[in-house]
C-alpha cells in the first residue's frame, strides 16, 4: 500500500478522545502518514501520542485501561464537606490539581519526546514553514494572562522569548487540558526585555479549548498556493449543533464550563460550516457523553472507539483530494 500524507487537526473532548483514536486508527490503516498533528485538551493527548509514535490500537488499549477518576486528585481541603471544592477553585483556581495526568502522560511518551526538540520535522527543501513552525505537534492553548489563543511550540520564542526546541511536551499538553475551575491552571514563567530592561513574567495557561476548540484552519498555508497533502479534521460531534441534546448546569462548575462551552463552540462554529471545512471534517457522533464523564464504562469506551472508527470509513469514502483542491484551492 503506498503512503498518503495528511495534517490532523483534532478537537478536544475529554473522555470523548478515545473516539479520536478509532478514526485515526482507520487513517492509518488506508495507509496514511501524518506530518503534523494539532490538538486541543484531549485532542492534544492524542495527537502527542500520534506525534511520538504510538499506534491507535496501542493508544486504545492504555485509554480504555486508564481509571480517569484517578485524574481526580485533589488537594487536602477538597475532602472538607460541603466547603472543599469552594476551597480548591478559591485557593488553587480549581477543584483537581492534574498532577497524576502529567506522570501519566510522561510515562505514555517515549524519551526522544520529552522536549518539542525530539518532535522537529525533518530537513524538507521544499517546504515553506517558518523554522519555529517545523514540529510535527502543535497544542492549542489559552493564555488568560495575555488573554489570546497560543499555539505551542511556535509561540514561544514570539511570545515568551523561550527556545521552543527546550520546552516540554508534556507542560504544553497539561495546559492544554486545564479544563478552567475543574483542574488547576498552568503557569509559564519567562522573561522579556523592553529598553534593555529584563522583567520576569507568569501567564496563567488554560484549556485552549476555551477559545479554539477545533483550530481546523491552523495547517492551511498563508501564501496562496495550494496545499501538497490534505488537512483533515476529526471533531467530536454532529456537524450540526441542533442535533446536539440540550445539556443541564446543575452546579456552578458545569455552569462555567456551559459558558465556556457556548463562546468557543461559537466562535468555531462560524467556521465548521464553511463548505471547505466540511468538506475536510470527520464528524463523529459521541452519544451525549460529556468530556469530563471520568467513569466512563468499558462499553462505552467500546462505542466511542468504534464511532470514531465508522465515521471515518464513511469520510474516506467520499473524499476526493483533487475535487477538493479543483473546488475551494484552485
């Protein structure tokens, strides 16, 4: 079978990124590669996992294993009754800490990914990319302090003036999936000049999901000419939000991530139902699981699986690289 080449760009979702992997499992199987893999929060997990090597059945077998209450780990005066989540968001802007996700993210990823350094594309001459844009990952994150989206690693020397090669892989992940007042947000420390003068800085790192849940465009090239490979995009819905069930807030937590939810799934909707977007999109039905569902039944991980699977062999039946490009790139 020859090799395809196609760019990922995959949503966040939470528990819901085990379906990311039955769709990505298919890719593979009709023989494409994937040069560059962008993710937000649990499309951020995956799309690491993908970028480091790791096969989709592997990456089913350890998600379907993983106890996802354990990432529930709190601090001592979460345990007070009634008060304690109070407490955490209060003291620690939010209820998890997300230390037990980092160790297990850190074990899941082999040594040559450690730093963005190990995840640097390779020498292409005829390739366009700007050198700090030469990763085969980029994480979508939200920078409250600065209030903007960011995309890591090619924002960190522009923004915070650090060599990307440097930066781990798992920090940016762990911010990516700092679902605000349910885990406890990242911090980047970094120092800027300004008249030759040095200050040091801290940005509050959240969600990026926040702001771009589904970055689809972030592949597409700036100078006009048409792309050598597809991007496809996974998403972890129906295309259209009117078939999606409406969701209850039953407490001040889900009511934050409601509104959260609302402003980012506006402000990409403006862009999924662009026919070019569409046209490029694996929608894959998740069944009215919620992202932070942590005691997801192994049936249910079952389903998701095989939903992601299904839809993208109904995606790769229809999709036609040279209609696409002689309908939105000529």
């Amino acid at each position: 079978m020859s090799t395809l080449k196609a760019d990922l760009v995959l949503e966040g979702g939470g528990v819901k990124g085990i379906a990311l992997a039955g769709a990505v499992s298919v890719l593979k199987e009709r023989g494409y590669e994937f040069p560059r893999v962008a993710g937000t929060s649990a499309g951020a997990i995956v799309g690491a996992l993908t970028a480091a090597g790791m096969t989709p059945p592997r990456m089913y077998e350890v998600m379907k294993a993983t106890d996802y209450n354990k990432f529930r780990d709190t601090a001592w005066f979460d345990r007070i009754p009634v008060l304690g989540k109070a407490l955490s968001i209060a003291f620690q802007e939010g209820i998890y800490e997300g230390t037990y996700f980092e160790q297990f993210l850190a074990e899941m990823l082999p040594d040559v990914a450690e730093t963005f350094a190990g995840l640097r594309l390779p020498d292409d001459p005829s390739s366009t990319l700007a050198d700090d844009q030469r990763y085969s990952l980029v994480v979508m994150v939200s920078d409250v302090s600065l209030r903007r989206l960011i995309r890591l690693p090619w924002d960190y020397r522009r923004v915070y003036g650090l060599d990307p090669d440097g930066q781990s892989v798992v920090s940016a992940v762990r911010g990516s999936m700092s679902i605000p007042f349910f885990f406890e947000p990242a911090t980047f420390d970094y120092r800027r000049s300004s008249g030759g003068v040095f200050t040091d800085h801290t940005s509050t790192i959240v969600d990026g999901g926040m702001l771009s849940n589904f970055p689809v465009a972030c592949f597409d090239r700036s100078d006009g000419q048409p792309p050598r490979w597809p991007t496809f995009g996974i998403k972890l819905s129906h295309r259209a939000a009117v078939d999606r069930a409406p969701q209850q807030a039953d407490n001040p937590v889900e009511l934050a991530m409601a509104m959260i939810g609302t402003m980012r799934e506006f402000y990409d909707g403006m862009h999924i139902d662009d026919p070019s977007t569409v046209s490029r999109t694996i929608f894959v039905d998740t069944f009215g699981i919620k992202a932070t569902d942590f005691d997801l039944s192994a049936s249910d991980a079952d389903r998701l699986y095989e939903s992601g699977r299904n839809a993208a062999e109904k995606f790769l039946a229809r999709w036609d690289f040279e209609e696409y490009l002689a309908t939105f790139r000529s």
